[in-house]
C-alpha cells in the first residue's frame, strides 16, 4: 500500500519511496496500520524484483 501512495506522489525509485515513507510516516499512520517501520530500500527493491 505504501510502495502505491509513494508511486502516485511522484517517488521514482526504490529510495525515493523509503525517503517518501520515512517523511510521511506520522501522517500515513493515521490512515494506515504500521505494525512494523517503514521498509527499507532494498526490501522493496527485493519486492518489486518479482513483478
């Protein structure tokens, strides 16, 4: 969900979205349950390998 949120407020990469995530993190936890830290770049890298 937050790879998506990042994507549509212009994040172009893996680190952009971490950076993105990490800034946002006190707002978007409002709307969204973050049981764990935002992840990190290479995490998301590793996830989006498979599509």
């Amino acid at each position: 969900m937050l790879s998506l949120w990042d994507t549509i407020c212009s994040a172009e990469n893996d680190m952009e979205m971490e950076n993105y995530s990490d800034q946002k993190q006190e707002f978007l936890s409002n709307f969204l349950e973050l049981a764990n830290e935002i992840l990190s770049q290479h995490t998301i890298n590793r996830v989006f390998r498979f599509f």
